[in-house]
C-alpha cells in the first residue's frame, strides 16, 4: 500500500515538474505550483522512510 501511494507521488511529481516548466516566472501560478511540488516531495521522503522502515522489519 505504502509503495502504492509512493508511486502516487512521484507521478505527481513529475507532472508539477512539467507543469513548473511551463510556467512564467513571478507569476501566481508558478508559486502554487512551487509550493504544490515542495509539499510532494516531503510526502515522497516521508513515504520513502515509511518504506525503508518496514523492508528492515
């Protein structure tokens, strides 16, 4: 399940990456989409660590 949700965010990811890409500087859009992409990568370090956690069990 975890790796799931894992693969979830890193799709995520990607698609804020491109969509960032596109975006003009300054503009409200790339600020959203900063601060969208700076909350899936916490989510995706913390799932990370949930599923490092569980492989050592």
């Amino acid at each position: 399940m975890v790796a799931v949700e894992l693969y979830r965010v890193m799709k995520e990811i990607e698609e804020l990456e491109r969509k960032l890409k596109g975006s003009m500087a300054g503009s409200a859009e790339r600020e959203e989409t900063e601060k969208q992409l700076r909350a899936a990568e916490a989510e995706r370090v913390r799932l990370k660590g949930m599923l490092e956690g569980a492989k050592a069990d």
